[in-house]
C-alpha cells in the first residue's frame, strides 16, 4: 500500500474511533498558514484538535518523537486560529493518534491505534 493510502486509511480508522467514542468530527485536514490539524472534532466538554501519525512498526525513531516541539507550535497556532473562525465555548484539548503498520507474513498488514489523549 502506498504511502498516501496508508495515511488514509489511518485518518479513517481514527475518524471510527473517535464516533465510537462518542465524539463528533467536525474537520479534517484543517489547513491554515501557520499548519494544518488532521482532525477536529468535540465532545460534550473538549475541542480536540488530533495528529494522527501513521508509522511501520519496525521506525527508527519512536512514534511520540514524531510530535516535537515545532510540530506543536504549529498545530497550537492553527487550532488558535481555528478558535477564532469558530467560536465555541469547549475547552481545548490535543490529542495524538499513532496508527502502526504491521506486516503480516502473507503480505498483507494489520494496523493497531494507540490514542494519546491530552497528549501535549
């Protein structure tokens, strides 16, 4: 699979849980000049602005790394940004997704999410 489906396909398995779990998306792929945000969606209390990340399991560097401190200013800058266009009176939360890839031995590949809530 290629990379650009692997990145969809990891935004839709997220976009499931977050229904599942009783959220309701709102946006994705919310692009501003500052960023962009994966997904944006609310509970009854939180704004939650995700980064969904899609790695194979065998990554050198460890999928949380992947969120650093650049990456952060970013999407606090576009969910600023975001909060200004639509107002809303939730309280904002960021959360990570890592969706890891991996192999199976008949080619084919499994993916397992791990959700990070309030993760910076």
């Amino acid at each position: 699979m290629n990379i650009g489906a692997k990145g969809k396909m990891g935004e839709n398995m997220v976009a499931r849980f977050l229904r599942k779990n009783g959220c309701t998306l709102i946006k994705r792929n919310f692009q501003t000049r500052f960023g962009e945000i994966d997904m944006i969606a609310e509970t009854q209390e939180y704004i939650l602005f995700v980064e969904v990340k899609i790695r194979e399991e065998d990554t050198v560097v460890p999928i949380e790394e992947v969120v650093d401190a650049r990456k952060r200013k970013r999407m606090l800058l576009a969910a600023e940004r975001f909060l200004t266009l639509y107002h809303t009176e939730l309280c904002p939360r960021f959360d990570v997704a890592l969706v890891t890839a991996q192999p199976g031995e008949d080619g084919s590949e499994t993916y397992r999410l791990r959700y990070i809530k309030n993760a910076f």
